[in-house]
C-alpha cells in the first residue's frame, strides 16, 4: 500500500472512522454522535446534513492524525429506512430511520392480505415498518409531494456517496431488501408491484455490478479537507461489513452484533429457502458473487439496555455488577425484550411485538430484572441464529460485547464459543477489507482475523439455559397468539 484507507461507519447514533495498519491493527480512530429524532406516532427521523456533517468531523480529525498520505475513502453504515434525495443529492425531506414506526398499521395489512408472503416467496426477505417497501407505500399515500420531488429512494450510504462523488449508485447489501431476487442480484419486479409501487419504480436505483470505486469531487474534497479524485467505496452496509471486518469466511460460519439491532448473520452459498416458512430474515448479498448472508437482525439489542438503565435509574456501567449478583435463571424472573415500537422484525415480523417480565415476587431485586432482560435478549439470538442456520464459528461485535458479564451469557445460552476481535470497528474493517479488494491491493484477511480473543461456554450452566429457552419459545408463542387480538 502507499497510503491508508480510511474505513467509515456511519452508524445510526454514532459516526466512526478508523485506519487501520496492514495488520488490521487500528491506528486511529475518531468518533463523534449523530442526532435521531423520535416523533410522536412512532416516527423516527435523521438530518441528511447533520450525518454528511459527522462523516466530515471524523475523516478531518483521523486524517490530522495521520502521518501519511490517504489513498480511499471506505464507506458503510446503517441500511434500510428511507432516505430521499433530489439529483443532486439534497434531501427532500427528513431522512425515514429504520427504526421508524409509522407502517406498522400498514405492515399488519400486508401480511393479512398476503402481501408480505408474496414478497417473502420471491426474494426470501421478510418485509418490516422500517424498511424501504412499506415507507415508500405510507409516503405514496400520506406524503406523495416528498416522493414526487425525489430522483431517487435510497439508503444512508449511498446519499452520503452521493453528497461526496456525485455518482447516484446503490450497493447490492442495500438493495437486498425488500426488492431483490437474490439469484440473478436484480430487483423482482412482481415484488415491487406486490407492494403497489410500480408508479414509482424510477425511485429506485439498480445496484451496482460488482465492487465498484468512485472519486470525490470538488465539493466532497473541500468538505473532506481530502484531494479531488481520491477513490471512495460505498458499502456493504455495516451489517455485512461487520461479518467481513470479524472474519466470517466459511459457509455456517456466524456473527452477533449486540449493538441497536441485534444482528444475527450466517454465512451461506446456498441461495434456496422454504418459500412457505416463516416471512422474516434477509438474503443480503455480499461483494462475494456466491456468498450471502441469512441475516436475522432483531429490534432487541442494546436499546433495551438504555430503558432499563432509565427505568432503575443507574448507568450503563452498573449493568455488569447487577448481572454479577443474580444467577443464571434470574431468580425464576422471565421475560420477552420487545420494547421497540415497530414490534419485531426477525426471526418473525410481528409490529405489535410488545415486552413483558413474569415471574416477579417481592423477593425479585433489580438484579433479577437486569439479568432476565440480558437473557431474554440471548434467548432471542438463540432463535434467530437457529432460523439462520448457523454451523460453524460465531463472531460477534457492537457494544454489549464490551460487557464481560453479558457476553458470558450470550456464550452459555447459544452453547458455543464466541471469538470477539480485539480491535474496535470491525464494520469499518470490512469496508477497509472491500475497498482493497476493489483497487486491487487485498490485505492479508487471515492476519486480519487473527487479533481476537475468545469466550468460552461454562458448561455448568447449560441445563438452567435450556430450559429458560424452552420457556422462552413458550412464552413467546402465547404472547404472539395474544397480540393478534
């Protein structure tokens, strides 16, 4: 290499960027928060300016850092939501999240008129409120002056690629959901019309073939304090590029992100599935031709960690020493983790998916209810991972790994180990990872892979785990019958 690659994560609450040496050892990293707007009516929003904003913040103070040269720019981040530009990038509204509630009514429609299985038969994804089909659908009929002024219904990579470049592309990750047949990596035109979107199928940009380089233009480099020209990647989106960045190589092979979606991922070369079988999941296309990832990514992950934080009242970093006084089996405390308002989205997709604890006495402390909610979390990885077929070694990433004591749990309730890379921004590895690739120069990913660290299984515990995962399916398959009501 003659410079380095600046990998960028441009999360959902926090914009990251990382350099990494030719070792995947980072050499600098700088972060700084991104702004989500909760609305009422379960709306949930993000500023286009405000994350390009960020993405300059980070590249700037990482590159003052730096004592040579820069030779690309390595995007990924968030996916789904909807993020609506004019032809030249500026957005046309407020950027849809995919956390965003506002379909879940519509959603529920879908899947009592069949519309959803239709889409799930022909692209093997489950459709969610928080996707692009049903935003695209609520704003055609509740906001369609915002879908008349955009050139394009895209993602939050590709509009930030768009602000940079001036190229309007979208990466086959991307893509993936809802709308693409993931044999032939084009979009399923029945499915778009499942969905009622036919008129607005220009919206929609056809994904780019292959791993594809773009260049900053005059604006992005005078925003990026980088020179005209300089190459830019876009994508995968951070769910696959985490896999990628962690090490997941071998078809089985798994990764859990415990960060704001608790993101199960399996690598698989096999692109059939039981076109009957339960409507979720996604079939994300990878840079690999033949490689996908079955992603199960659930609404569970460390945002319910903050609620209960704010419920007890303590910090984040008090979690550990609660999980610590409580056993395995919190004191017979059960519970089911949907706190999110859009419901659920794998390893089912349920919009009316609502938390709940049982179990408590006046003999339960917070403790008990710290730990239930962690378990209940593992419990729901648990799930999601045996939907997605996982067979080999797990990764995992995101920030409840941080959390020594959670991570034993997730360890004990999966049954296996658990190898945790050791340097941070394993998604803005795998964008590092890509973006090599595509210019030509790959690095070493075995000596990439090789700085972890792994968690073992205490096998003491697995009993107490597999029958609080016994009931946990139980109490999930009432709590599914009732939310129906």
């Amino acid at each position: 290499m003659t410079g380095r690659i600046i990998g960028v994560d441009i999360g959902t609450s926090l914009t990251k960027a990382v350099v990494f040496d030719d070792a995947g050892v980072s050499i600098v990293d700088a972060c700084t928060p991104s702004e989500v707007r909760h609305l009422p009516g379960g709306r949930v929003e993000q500023d286009l300016e405000q994350v390009i904003g960020t993405v300059a913040t980070v590249v700037r103070e990482v590159v003052g850092r730096l004592d040579e040269p820069v030779e690309a720019l390595a995007l990924t981040g968030q996916g789904d939501g909807l993020w609506l530009r004019d032809a030249d990038g500026r957005p046309v509204r407020p950027a849809l999240s995919w956390l965003d509630g506002r379909a879940n009514s519509l959603v529920a429609k879908w899947q009592a008129e069949g519309v959803a299985r239709e889409i799930y038969r022909r692209t093997g994804s489950g459709v969610f409120p928080g996707c692009h089909a049903p935003l695209l659908s609520y704003l055609d009929k509740h906001e369609p002056e915002s879908l008349d002024r955009a050139a394009v219904a895209g993602y939050c990579v590709d509009a930030v690629v768009q602000r940079l470049t001036g190229e309007i592309t979208v990466d086959v990750s991307d893509a993936s959901l809802p709308f693409l047949d993931p044999m032939t990596r084009r979009y399923d035109e029945g499915a778009i019309e499942a969905c009622g979107l036919g008129h607005r199928r220009g919206l929609l940009v056809e994904p780019a073939p292959g791993p594809s380089v773009f260049r900053l233009n005059q604006a992005g480099a005078e925003l990026l304090g980088l020179p005209v020209g300089l190459p830019v990647t876009a994508g995968p989106f951070d769910l696959p590029a985490s896999a990628i960045g962690a090490g997941v190589r071998e078809p089985g092979d798994g990764i859990l992100t415990a960060g704001t979606t608790l993101a199960c991922q399996v690598l698989t070369r096999d692109v059939t599935w039981d076109r009957e079988g339960e409507p979720a999941g996604m079939f994300l296309a990878t840079p690999a031709e033949h490689d996908y990832l079955r992603a199960m990514p659930a609404m569970v992950g460390t945002a319910g960690i903050d609620w209960i934080c704010g419920l007890l009242g303590i910090g984040v970093e008090q979690i550990g020493g609660l999980l610590a006084e409580s056993t395995p089996g919190a004191g017979r405390v059960r519970a089911l983790p949907f706190l999110s308002a859009s419901g659920e989205r794998a390893p089912f997709v349920d919009s009316s998916a609502r938390a709940q604890f049982a179990g408590l006495s006046l003999e339960s402390t917070r403790a008990d209810l710290v730990r239930a909610l962690c378990e209940s979390i593992a419990y729901a990885a648990r799930h999601c991972f045996e939907s997605a077929g996982l067979s080999g070694t797990l990764y995992a990433c995101g920030g409840g790994v941080r959390s020594a004591e959670w991570t034993q749990i997730f360890a004990d309730v999966l049954g296996r180990p658990i190898v945790i890379p050791s340097d941070p921004g394993v998604g803005a590895r795998g964008a590092v990872l890509t973006a090599a690739e595509s210019l030509g120069r790959p690095f070493d990913v075995e000596l990439w892979a090789s700085n972890s660290r792994t968690v073992r299984v205490r096998p003491e515990n697995a009993d107490v785990y597999q029958q609080g995962y016994g009931e946990y399916l139980e109490s999930l398959g009432s709590a599914r019958a009732l939310w129906r009501l």
